[in-house]
C-alpha cells in the first residue's frame, strides 16, 4: 500500500493577515469608543481635542436676576481636574467645558455648526440635572423653558446676544460668536484655559470677537 502524501502545511497569504489586523482594529476601536462613552448619550462622536476650529462662546444663565453657574467638564469622560478646572479627560464632546466660567470650547475637526440647543443636550447627557437652591431640576432651554423655569403669565425667557434680543433659542449658532482673543480678552473668563485667538480651519476667524451670550428669566410684573 501506498503511504499517504504528508500535507504540507500552507501559508496564509499576506493580505489575509493584514485584513485580520485590520478588522480587530476596528473592533477594537468601536470597543474602546462605547467604553469611553458608557453612560453617556452624546450626540456627537466623542474623540480627543482638536483645534482646526477652535472658538469660545461665553454663555451667562440670570435666573430672577442671580447668575448660575455652568459646571466645569461638561461633555469631558472622565474629566482629571486641576484646581477646579477639567485640564484632561479620555474624550471630549465638540461642545464642552473646562471651567465654571460659562465659557464653552467649541473644538472641531471640521466646520460645523453647532448650536446652543446641542449645548445643553451634552450638558443633560454629562450631568442629567442642576442643584438650584437645594432642588434639582432638570437641564433643558427652550423659548418656554430654562433649567426647569417655564414662562407663564408672570414670567418670560429672554435671549440676548451682544445685547439685543434673539429670537432663534435653540437654534442660535455657536460658531460666529467667539468670545476670547489673545489681546484685550485673555482675562477671566478666558483665562486660563481659553486664551488666545480662536481657529478657524487655517484661517483668520471672520466673525470678530468679545460676542456675549445670555438666557435670562425674568418676571414680567
């Protein structure tokens, strides 16, 4: 009887390892992002810092005429402080914070516009609720609704940008209203983490700066 042929044991080609590098890169990539997203519903893909387009809003909450305060490290997972200041954290949303200055970094790859409604969604998703007066309530803005203050017969909500009222709530964009430049503004609130002049995908930012933002609740009587 004849001996069976020894099987020779054969290669696996080259572009067959390369495509299974490739595929528990991506695997384990999508890992790593829902791991660092867990408990979160960002709305946005949450990546580390970028500033092609970097730009600072100021944005003031006046609630019955007292101010309040927008927390540090909103849209930060795992934010590491520093003094009371977010300086790091393993992602970031495009629209975050890293003090409670009411600052808000807007940092992009790209030119999108982000507006003042998907603030105060990340803001939800990071902390859920605000402490005013030892009662929580919820983080929600509307032209009916700020923070859980809702306009009535007594009460309305007043948006003002650079001081004039706006009627766009929700929608306002967030890109043409840089606050911060490195002259004349490199004070608080912009200092120490929001200095100097705001990027604008390698070109000079054409909006100007030292724009305010402000959401005020007042008493119609």
């Amino acid at each position: 009887m004849r001996r069976p042929k020894k099987y020779r044991r054969r290669r696996i080609p080259w572009f067959v390892i390369l495509l299974g590098i490739f595929v528990a890169v991506i695997v384990g990539g999508i890992a790593f992002y829902k791991n660092q997203q867990a408990g979160y519903n960002f709305p946005f893909p949450c990546l580390s810092e970028v500033a092609n387009y970097h730009i600072h809003p100021y944005l003031r909450i006046v609630i019955n005429g007292e101010n309040i305060t927008i927390p540090a490290a909103i849209g930060i997972v795992n934010p590491q402080y520093q003094n009371g200041i977010a300086v790091g954290g393993t992602c970031f949303e495009p629209l975050h914070t890293h003090d409670a200055t009411g600052i808000i970094h807007v940092e992009s790859a790209g030119n999108t516009n982000y507006t003042l409604s998907e603030f105060f969604q990340i803001w939800n998703d990071t902390y859920h609720s605000i402490t005013l007066g030892g009662v929580n309530h919820p983080v929600v803005f509307s032209n009916t609704d700020i923070l859980g203050f809702r306009a009535d017969s007594t009460h309305r909500i007043v948006l003002l940008v650079d001081g004039q009222p706006s009627s766009e709530y929700q929608s306002l964009v967030l890109n043409t209203l840089d606050y911060c430049r490195s002259t004349g503004r490199n004070v608080p609130p912009c200092y120490p983490t929001a200095g100097g002049d705001p990027a604008y995908g390698g070109i000079a930012y054409p909006y100007g700066t030292e724009h305010t933002i402000v959401i005020e609740y007042l008493s119609t009587a």
